[in-house]
C-alpha cells in the first residue's frame, strides 16, 4: 500500500530554535514535495526533491532514497514560519500525489 | 516559480445554484490538472485528476455529475459544482503540473490560492 506518514503532527518551539519535520513513505517513488500551508491559506510549494539535498533561504529539505524517508529543517525559526507542512508523494509510475497528515508548526516568540 | 491562480478566491452561493471556479496556469502550459478539497483542518483530499482534451478521472465517491471539470485548453480547467448543497462548502484548492510528452518526467506541481465556498 502506498502510505506517506509524517511526524510530529505538532510541534511548539521558541523562535530561533532549529526545526525538523520528518515524512517516510513505503514504496519507491517519482518526487517527494515539501509544502507549506498558512491557516485559512492556499498551498505553497517549498520544494520538489528526488534526490539528494536542496536549500532555500533557511529552509532544507533533504532525501535519502535507500531509506524512503525525507527531512524539511528550518534553521533560525521565526513567528512567521508558524504554518502546517505537508509532505507530499507522487509514487513510481503515478500522476497523483499521496499526502501525509501534516505537521502543524508553532513558533512562540 | 510557476503560478497557478484561481477565481474566485471567496463564493458564497444559495443553495440549489451551481458555482464555476477556474484554475489558470499562468506561465506554463499545463497537461495535467488536479481539483481537491480541503476540510477544515484536514489535509487535501483529491477529487479528480484533468488532463487537457480528455475527461477528468474522478476518485472513488466523488460524484462526477455533481462536480463537472473541465480542461478545455493547456492553461484552463474549471470546477463546475452543481446544485450546491451546504455540504459543499469547502476549500477548493487546484495544482497544475507539466509532464513531458510521450513519458512522466516528474514535473513539479503547483498550487493555486483555492477557492472558499460557502452555499447557505
């Protein structure tokens, strides 16, 4: 079965604190995509990755396919990062995307 | 990046009345469109997969009559619901991908803004 789960579904920290969210999923896949969703706002889309590591801003998203699992981190969180970040997969010889829970973030600051 | 846009941003409909929402790809043709719907403090569910000049494919329980789509061209698809009922109201959200022709190329998707409907 195709599954995407991703961890904490919440997370509270203080501003400045370094953030990570993690997401595994179970079966080879196509991309893996980081969004970003403020409350009673549309999606953005952070990053798409198959592979490797990418970087924008204070934000990084890293995979690592042999252990089917993908990381975002923010470094030097602020208030404004306070959103939900959903982890999406488009499996192997699929045009859809599988979403995981979300985790819903809080920076206090 | 890409931009997606859709209107309107806000609908509120009487019930009975149908309610169009348009998805526009901006800068970017798009063959492959996808209509979800987001309940409060749900993640995206989604209702139908577009691909330009042929029907949409709908998921499991979502009611094709009830929620016609439409991609005519590479940068349009439209989200027609039907005879509104409160239990429509929802965020509508759309993405827009590109995937090469002839194979997948794993095509990034973006997002529109959604649309929030509310039928009374």
């Amino acid at each position: 079965k195709n599954e995407v789960e991703q961890s904490p579904q919440n997370l509270t920290a203080q501003e400045g604190e370094f953030i990570t969210i993690n997401c595994s999923y179970s079966v080879g896949i196509s991309a893996l995509h980081w969004l970003q969703q403020h409350p009673g706002g549309g999606i953005v889309s952070l990053f798409m990755l198959s592979s490797g590591k990418k970087k924008h801003g204070r934000l990084i998203a890293t995979i690592n396919i042999q252990e089917k699992h993908s990381s975002l981190h923010i470094t030097a969180s602020h208030p404004r990062d306070s959103a939900v970040y959903i982890c999406a997969v488009r499996f192997t010889g699929a045009q859809k995307l599988v979403f995981g829970q979300g985790t819903r973030l809080t920076i206090n600051p | 990046g890409a931009v997606v846009s859709q209107h309107p941003s806000r609908v509120i409909c009487k019930s009975g009345t149908s309610v169009k929402i348009e998805c526009r790809s901006l800068d970017f043709q798009a063959t492959t469109m996808f209509w979800y719907r987001q309940f409060p403090k749900k993640s995206l569910m989604l209702m139908a997969t577009s691909n330009e000049g042929s029907k949409a494919t709908y998921e499991q329980g979502v009611e094709k009559d009830k929620f016609l789509i439409n991609h005519a061209s590479l940068t349009l698809s439209t989200l027609t619901v039907t005879s509104a009922h409160p239990e429509d109201s929802s965020f509508y959200i759309c993405s827009a991908t590109s995937f090469a022709s002839g194979r997948r190329s794993g095509g990034e998707q973006y997002f529109g803004p959604g649309t929030r409907l509310t039928v009374t």
